[in-house]
C-alpha cells in the first residue's frame, strides 16, 4: 500500500493488528500500533483494545497495562470492554489486588461496568477463595440494577453455596429478581 501512495485506514490497522495477534505475534501487533502512532494517526480503541486483550491473554500483564496507561494519558477513555480484558487477564493470573485496583479506576473514570467485568471479577475472587469480595460485587452489582443471568451466575452460586454463604447469596439473587432459575442451576 506504502508504495502505491494509499495510507491504510484504521479498519485495516486493526483487521491487520487482530490478525497478527491471532496467530500469537502480540509484540509484531504492538509494534504496528507504535508504528501507527509516529505517523500520526491516531489508534482507536479497537486497536489499542486488541493488543491489550493479546497481552492479556499471553499473561504480559505489565504490557498490557502500560497500553491502558498509555491510552488514559493521551485522554482517549478506555471503554469496558478494553478494561475488561486486562481485568480478565488479571483475574486468570490470579492477580486479584490488581484486578480490583483496575477496577476502582474504572470506576474513578466513570465507566459503567456490565455483566461480564462484575461476572469476571466475582469468578476471579471466588477461585482465589476470596468470598467476601466475590459477596461484595454481587451486592454491587445488583444494587446497580444488573441482573445476574444464568450463564454467568451458575458456577459463582455453588461456589458461594459450599462456602457457607448460601442465604447471603439467596437474599442477592431475589433482590436481582432472577432467583428462581438462577437458585435451580445451583
């Protein structure tokens, strides 16, 4: 493209960038993203979010940082779904000070958080055994107005269940309003 004098626009950074991640080249995907930036043009947030996401994923969790920092300092507001990724990759490397500490800063942003990052974080505190931040968000998110579904509801119910904490977890899921199915699957 370079040599026909055609600039690629950001839809083809970013189906490149995904592309590359895919196949497990993060850092050749990073380096397109920086390579975009000294141009002058100006990723989006599925850019910076894909590689985010690919670093996350490989459990480079200081790069994937450094990328969200990056994207805060140049004032483009990450959106949920970048912070969840990272969060995720946090919470499957068991890095739960760092998840919440994420979490919070999201919520110092002014970021709503949805259904999958409460889901992501409540399943990353129940593996760590950490049940009453995992009660904590529950309550959070409910009292947000987010309905748990079953999908993401089951397995954290019976991990609050065989902790003891199954009235508490009862009393959450009535006030959501989705107790019957939910309480069933458990």
């Amino acid at each position: 493209m370079r040599s026909a004098d055609i600039s690629p626009d950001v839809l083809t950074y970013n189906t490149l960038i995904h592309s590359i991640i895919m196949r497990g080249f993060v850092n050749e995907a990073k380096g397109i993203l920086n390579e975009r930036i000294r141009r002058g043009f100006s990723p989006d947030l599925v850019s910076f979010g894909n590689v985010i996401d690919g670093f996350s994923k490989r459990e480079n969790f200081e790069e994937a940082f450094l990328l969200w920092f990056y994207m805060c300092e140049h004032h483009m507001k990450p959106d949920v779904v970048t912070c969840s990724a990272l969060i995720n990759g946090y919470c499957k490397g068991r890095l739960m000070d760092e998840a919440k500490t994420l979490f919070h800063r999201i919520l110092d942003i002014g970021l709503i958080p949805d259904l999958i990052l409460y889901s992501t974080l409540i399943h990353g505190f129940c593996s760590v055994g950490n049940m009453d931040e995992a009660c904590n968000l529950l309550s959070m998110m409910v009292h947000n107005g987010i309905t748990p579904n079953n999908l993401y509801s089951s397995g954290t119910c019976s991990w609050l269940r065989e902790s003891g904490r199954g009235t508490q977890t009862k009393v959450l899921f009535q006030a959501a309003g989705n107790y019957d199915s939910i309480w069933y699957l458990c």
